[in-house]
C-alpha cells in the first residue's frame, strides 16, 4: 500500500527510491498527481470538534459511513 499527502494544491511532483536490500535492487522513481480540493458535504449544519489542541490529530464518527479526521500542524 502507498499513500501520499500533498501539502499544496495544483501539480505536485514526489522523488522516491524503490529498493530492495537483498537483491541489491534500486529504482527511482517519480510520482505526480494533480490534487484539488475535496467535496464534502454532511447530513449536518455543523460539527462540534471541542477542544482541539493544534498538531494534533482527532477522529468522531457520526454514522457508519462517515468518519471526520481533521489534522492542524
């Protein structure tokens, strides 16, 4: 599994390095991705996050299809 989080909007371009120790396997690579915003909407008129300390990470489930994750760093 590979996940990647921009932290700009438009084209964004990501450098990695797939390897493999023990085969003495290394290949560069590039990944680019185009992100844009998000379109949320929720059954509700607002969503009460309480106190929240900022760069940390809180989660609330308000049915089973829906989970709110917010991140402030």
């Amino acid at each position: 599994m590979f996940e990647f989080a921009a932290s700009e909007l438009g084209v964004v371009e990501s450098f990695w390095r797939f390897t493999i120790p023990e085969q003495n396997i290394s290949v560069p690579f590039l990944l680019v991705g185009d992100t844009k915003e998000p379109a949320v909407s929720t059954d509700r008129s607002h969503i009460n996050f309480k106190s929240l300390l900022l760069g940390k990470i809180c989660y609330e489930t308000k049915s089973h299809f829906v989970k709110v994750v917010c991140i402030k760093g």
